[in-house]
C-alpha cells in the first residue's frame, strides 16, 4: 500500500473554516502538508487553524470572501510568504440561496455563481500561474456536487455554478496538462447543514449529531457519510500516487467511492438528408426517445418503517 506523504507542499482550502473544507484541510496537514485555511470569519477561520495546529499539523488563515481576484492573488500570495510555494488547492468555499426558478432574483442567482463558478475560476487560474511558474506540477481540486451533475429541485443557480465547474476541470485538466498540473473535480456527498434539509436525510443527520452511526444502507447504498468520511480523497489526489489521474469526476461519501461517467451521446438515429419536425416525431420514441435520461438527485433507498 503506498504511503501518502505531502510533507513540504503547500495547500490553500478555501471555505475551509468548518464543514467539508474543514475536514479537507485537516487530512491535507495530517499527511504533512501546509495549509492556508480560508473563511469570511475570523473567528471561525482562527478555530480551524487553531484545531489544526493543536493535531500537530501547519496552518494559518486567510480571511476572504472567495470571487474576485483580488481574494484569489491574496490566498495564492499568503501560501508563497508563509511556505514559499503552492502545490495544491481545493475550490470548496461556496454559498446557497435555494429557490424555485419563477421566485429566484438575480441577487440570488449572481451570489452563488460568484462564490461557486467565479471564485473557482479566480482562485484556479491565479494558482495556475503559480504552479507553472514554479515548474514542478501541481493539483487542482474542484469540489463539485452531485446537483451539479443531476440537477436539484430549487437550486438553479447552485447546479448550474457545480455544472460548469466540472466542465472547468475537464477543460483545464487538458490546457495543465504540459505543466504537469491535474485537474480532478471531486462529488462529496455528506451530511452537512446542506444535506439535512433534505427531508429523507434530515433524521439520520441528527441521530448521527446524537452519536448514533448512520447505517451501512446510507454508508454503502447511497455513500452518505460524513464531512471526514471525504475527506481522503483530497489528499491521495494531491499525492504522486495521482499523478496519472486528471480531468475526472470522482465522488466519494461513507463507504463508497465511484467515478462519474463524462456525458455522452447514448442512442442515436439516422434520417437520410436530414430530420424534419415530422420525421422526428415519427421515429424519436421508439429510437432516441426510448431511454430518457433521469433527472434530480435519487432519494435514499431507505428501509420501510
């Protein structure tokens, strides 16, 4: 089994305050790595180093609401003048302001693709010119969600900024390629302040806050865990072990970890010189029509009560 071991990298986490970035920045220090940990409080952010630190690990904190670039340069520079390089980061800060497409305002549909889409764009391109600079390679984690790659009832703009955010990975896994830089969009599915409002979810999130531990069904069948149980997989990408693997989709939660497929085309069919709405009224139900795709994100297979 080959040893994890990021000692002498430098990593920035943003939204890593509490949560899953939380949880992220402490298994990147655990594994020997320098942590810049970021949040929009100080106080929050102060606690995270502080509970890094007292585990034995390195960290200080950026506070910076994550967008613009000026926010992306800061956490960049913070990591160089306190560790003197940038091997890895992980895009996670974000925000949600969940409503229906007919009730969402442009305010809410602008604050979470700033906070989501833009910071990640932001923050990756100002780390890529880093890494390039340094010559050395790099990581780049974008952390996706599984709303981005099935749709979710209510979040327009939350789906949307995780869509384009896989497809940023897997565009820029190709332009970082040369530089040895990969490019991995991460699905983590846990039980968070998120996930508890899901109302199938919201009673096995608070008999696990209670210490009970969620069953083996959510833990394997669905992959719903917690913050910790993701975790691992930012600091294996981050390693040599990875070195190979970029431009991916991977989602991980409780027990499971799983690779999601790229979209593709999946049934196809030929009309000679063409369709015409007619012709393709005719034939789509019986040939491309006959395996439409499922939307929304499954609801827990949950035993009868």
């Amino acid at each position: 089994m080959p040893s994890i071991d990021l000692t002498g990298k430098a990593a920035v986490v943003t939204g890593s305050g509490r949560g899953l970035g939380l949880a992220y920045a402490h298994a990147l220090a655990a594994h020997g790595a320098s942590v810049v940990v970021n949040d929009v409080d100080e106080a929050v952010a102060e606690a995270a180093v502080k509970s890094i630190t007292e585990a034995g690990g390195t960290a200080v904190a950026e506070v910076v609401p994550v967008g613009t670039s000026e926010a992306a340069e800061r956490l960049v520079n913070r990591a160089v003048e306190e560790f003197g390089r940038l091997d890895v980061l992980v895009t996670n800060a974000g925000i949600l302001r969940d409503r229906v497409l007919w009730k969402m305002t442009d305010d809410d549909f602008d604050a979470v693709i700033t906070t989501h889409l833009k910071g990640t764009f932001t923050c990756a391109r100002a780390a890529a010119v880093r890494m390039r600079e340094q010559g050395e390679g790099g990581t780049l984690i974008l952390v996706g969600s599984p709303a981005g790659q099935r749709g979710n009832f209510g979040q327009t703009n939350y789906a949307a900024a995780k869509a384009g955010i896989a497809a940023m990975a897997r565009t820029w896994s190709m332009e970082l390629g040369r530089a040895r830089i990969t490019v991995n969009a991460i699905v983590p599915v846990a039980a968070t302040a998120m996930t508890e409002t899901i109302p199938a979810f919201a009673p096995y999130v608070e008999a696990m806050r209670n210490g009970e531990p969620l069953p083996d069904l959510l833990r394997k069948g669905d992959g719903f865990g917690t913050p910790e149980d993701c975790a691992a997989l930012v600091p294996f990408l981050a390693s040599e072990a990875a070195r190979g693997i970029t431009g991916q989709a991977i989602g991980i939660g409780g027990d499971k970890v799983a690779l999601w497929a790229h979209p593709q085309e999946i049934r196809a069919a030929y009309a000679d010189g063409g369709w015409t709405p007619e012709t393709l009224a005719a034939a789509f139900p019986a040939s491309v029509g006959a395996e439409l795709q499922t939307v929304g994100i499954p609801a827990p297979k949950l035993p009868e009560a």
